[in-house]
C-alpha cells in the first residue's frame, strides 16, 4: 500500500513531536530483544542487578515527592530554619556549586570526597541546610530526617 505525500507529512511531524516517546520505545524493544533471543544467564544476573537498582532509585525520586511538600511549606522551613534543596542527581549538585565560587577545583575536590563515593552517579540528593551547614541524604533519609523535624 503506497504512502502518500500527506501521511508522509504528518508521520513527520508525529515523529518531530514525539522523540522521546520514540526513543523510549526504541529502548524498550532493544532490550526486550537482547533479552528474549542473545543473552546468556550472565548477561541475564547482570540486568537483574541493573533492574533492582533502577527500582531502589525510582523509589527514591517517589519519596521526593514528599520532601518537595516540605520544601512547599514555608512555615515548616521557618520554624526549624531549614534549606531544602532536591539535586536529581549527583552532577547537577557539582554543577551548581562550581557556578557559585571560583575554586571549581577545589569544589570539585569536596565533590569527589564527600560526595561522589555516597551516593550513586542516578541517584537523587537531598541537600538540608541547617544554620549554614548542609547534610546530603538520598530521598529515603532525607524524608526520614524532615520528618523527625516536624516531630519537633
């Protein structure tokens, strides 16, 4: 069955607006592939591990939500004189930190010490400033300690 110049366009369009979409897709039935037809139990163990990661994280950003209704409440951070900030990952938090001074090397020096060897390079960081001194948690704990605040 022949295209036509109009389907043609509007296959175009569809594609312009839906990249993401499509390369998620693509993704998907690549790794379905590799699965169902090349890979070994090895391969297998190793996406296995992969899969386990990937849910400890989501499960991290779903607990953002809660912290991100902490940071919303302003009479909270007030009250216990809180700073909540929510990095989605390690590299954005380097990244905001190395625009604030002109040491980046030495804001990359903290960054490989304290921060790079806690948490994982897709895991989210929470940043809670207390009085001027700021403790970094993943989601799980950062919700754990704005809760033992509101306790307060």
């Amino acid at each position: 069955m022949a295209v036509t110049e109009a389907q043609k366009r509007a296959q175009k369009r569809y594609n312009e607006k839906n990249k993401k979409r499509l390369k998620v897709a693509s993704y998907r039935n690549s790794a379905k592939t590799f699965i169902r037809t090349y890979a070994s139990d090895a391969e297998l163990d190793e996406l296995s591990d992969l899969i386990t990661e990937r849910r400890r994280i989501n499960q991290l950003l779903t607990n953002l939500d809660q912290i991100r209704a902490f940071i919303n409440d302003e009479a909270f951070l007030e009250k216990h004189a809180l700073k909540v900030e929510i990095w989605r990952r390690p590299k954005e938090l380097l990244k905001h930190r190395s625009e604030q001074t002109d040491d980046v090397t030495a804001v990359q020096a903290w960054f490989d010490e304290k921060i790079a060897p806690r948490f994982n390079k897709e895991e989210p960081v929470v940043e809670i400033n207390q009085q001027g001194h700021s403790e970094f948690y993943d989601g799980n704990t950062g919700v754990k300690v704005l809760n033992e605040f509101a306790q307060k």
